[in-house]
C-alpha cells in the first residue's frame, strides 16, 4: 500500500504539474494568454501510461475511500470545472446529481476516467425525489380538481356524509415506478453502479402505530425493487447514504458496498463519530462505514456547512473535508472508517494555487 502511494504521488507530482498551471485561466474573466500548453500525456507517454497504471493498482488495493458528489444539473460544460477528467485523479467515485439528459461530454468524460484511471461514476436514486414525485401528482390533480372560480368541487352530494373507506397508499405505486425509471438508467448510460439515498428524518421508534406500518409499506416498495436488481447486477456498485438508522428493514444493508452516514452539519471530530455511532443501530454493518460530508457553498459567504469549528495555523474555519479525513485514520470510535463522500465538490475546484485543494489534501491525509 505505502509502494502505491509512494509511486503515486511521485508521478502525480510530475503529471499534474503542468495542468496546475492553467487552471485559473478556466474560471477568471481576465483577458486570455497564450500558453504553450502540452497533456501530460503528450509531455511523457510512457511516464503518463505508468502512472496510470499504478492509479489503477492503488484503486484494487485495501485503501480509504474517497467518494465525490458532483453537480452536472447546468445546461453547458463551459470549462474544466464541469469537465469529470479535471476531478482529482484518486477519487474513487464520482456520484452525478443529474442522473438522465447526460452531455455527450459527460458521457465521454465518464468513460475515459473509467478506462485510464479506474474512477468509477455512480448516480443517485433518492426517496425524497419519490415523495417529490408522489407530490407533484397529489398538486397536479389538485389544481385540476378546482372549478374555474378556484373552489373545490362538491365531494359530499346529496346524500350527506358518507362512511369513509381507507385509501390505498398511491405512492407505493408511485415510488415502484420512480425506482424503475432510474434504474433503467444504468444501463442507459453505462453507469458503474448505484448510490441509494434515504435521508427522512423520521426515527421509526418514534412513531405511531399507524404512521409505523405506512412508513414501513413505502420503504419496501421504494427498497425492493432496487435490492432485487441488486442481486440480479453484482458488477456494479451499491452504496447506501443517509440515516441508516431510520430505515426499517435492515437487509438492504447486506448488499451495500459501503454505508455513507450523512453529518453535514457536524463541526468536530466527536461529532462526526457520534454521528456514525447513532446510525449503528441493530443490523447496520460498522464495517464499512463513511462519512457524508460537503465543501462549503462558496456563493453563501455565511454558509457554515462544511466547516469545523476549530482553526488552521493560519487561524481560518478548518474545511470539514479535512478534519473529517483525520478522523478517519483515528482510532476514534468503534466502527471500521472507510472513508470520505464529500458533497458539492465542484466548489472545491476554484483555488488561486491548484484546482481541488482541500479533496487532495483529505485523500493525502487518509492514505
């Protein structure tokens, strides 16, 4: 492991060297120089190649994980800060946000990192996007119910009221048929696996007797669908994010690569642990467990995800990304730490020094 990261970081300090020098001419609007600018792999075929393989060696060995979030919901890639080939080299996972209507650049980029540097590029199936769903239509026929002078439509009748009969819960259909969609994206776009996101915050325990048994009826038709293509595609990729803790039905768990504990707002390293501590609730594996956390958004100058509450040496919010990292290599804990899934890293990107700082600073640290 230590040869690989060695080797790595040697090479990486000679392939990257030149790219870093161009990477503020993506993102400023000053006037633009002419560079004599030369790929790595045009600089040294045989030295790019090599390394590369050894990203590919490092990636099969036993080492921490680092999972990245990206954003791709913009209607252009207009620089390298959209481009997946400009993300850092040794990230595991790259988990698209906009999982359909891929750019063709995308579609290549995803490809590429694939093939030469073992990156695999997952995408997101969430049970909130199923309650959006399951909303949009409850919304949409609302508005059609009205008449045109915006008042509901008589529901009673002559016949006064009338006993009322349970429902049938329409977003177990809806959510069956959300999944279905997104799963058949999979092989639409040649993805490399699935991340399943369930982040309601709603702890089962706490729960009526009634609100127990729908909740446990729409986590089995959003999770069966997606546990039984699971078993049917063991090639790809499956990784569990959220609140473990709140999902009924633990056995989806068995089948997850990984399980992401979600901690954005954490600003220390005991909170981050004790995060992860309470999501390990009876059938969660402690194995494999990573830590969900975010770059700052770096349009909100007030934002405080993504932050610790401690100080660098220079005196600045230590990023959570790095604080995060140490705490991984930590013997904090009573669980394996497997890693890091960082969320909104496209902001990471932007850095007057080299592209991605606090991403490969959080890779170094772990590895």
């Amino acid at each position: 492991m230590k040869k690989y990261k060695q080797l790595i970081n040697c090479l990486m300090l000679a392939v990257l060297a030149v790219p870093a020098l161009s990477s503020c001419s993506d993102w400023t609007d000053t006037e633009s120089l002419e560079f004599d600018y030369v790929l790595p792999s045009e600089q040294d075929p045989d030295a790019y190649n090599a390394y590369l393989g050894l990203l590919r060696e490092y990636k099969q060995s036993q080492h921490k994980i680092m999972i990245a979030k990206f954003d791709n919901s913009g209607d252009l890639v207009s620089g390298q800060s959209d481009r997946l080939s400009a993300l850092p080299d040794s990230i595991d996972y790259v988990v698209l946000q906009e999982a359909d209507n891929l750019k063709s650049v995308l579609v290549q980029d995803k490809n590429d990192i694939r093939q030469q540097k073992g990156t695999r590029t997952l995408y997101a199936i969430s049970y909130a996007d199923a309650l959006a769903r399951y909303q949009a239509i409850l919304d949409e026929e609302e508005a059609a119910s009205q008449n045109p002078d915006g008042q509901a439509d008589d529901a009673e009748g002559e016949g006064g009221d009338q006993p009322e009969t349970p429902a049938a819960d329409r977003f177990l259909e809806v959510a069956a048929q959300y999944v279905n969609d997104m799963l058949a994206l999979y092989d639409k776009y040649g993805y490399d696996g699935i991340v399943v996101v369930y982040s309601d915050p709603a702890y089962p325990a706490g729960l009526s007797e009634k609100e127990y048994t729908q909740l446990e009826a729409r986590q089995e038709a959003f999770f069966a669908p997606i546990q039984a293509w699971a078993e049917s595609h063991q090639e790809a990729a499956f990784i569990f994010e959220g609140y473990p803790q709140n999902v009924i039905d633990p056995s989806v768990f068995t089948q997850a690569d990984y399980v992401v504990v979600t901690m954005i707002d954490a600003v220390s390293s005991d909170e981050v642990v004790w995060a992860a501590e309470m999501a390990l609730t009876e059938g969660v594996p402690s194995d494999r467990i990573i830590f969900g956390v975010t770059i700052p958004d770096m349009t909100d100058d007030k934002a405080t995800d993504g932050y610790f509450s401690q100080t660098d040496a220079a005196g600045n919010s230590q990023y959570a990304v790095v604080g995060a990292a140490y705490t991984v290599i930590s013997p904090s804990g009573s669980f394996t730490k497997a890693g890091l899934c960082v969320d909104n890293v496209e902001d990471d990107y932007f850095n007057v020094d080299y592209i991605y700082p606090h991403v490969r600073e959080a890779i170094q640290i772990m590895n």
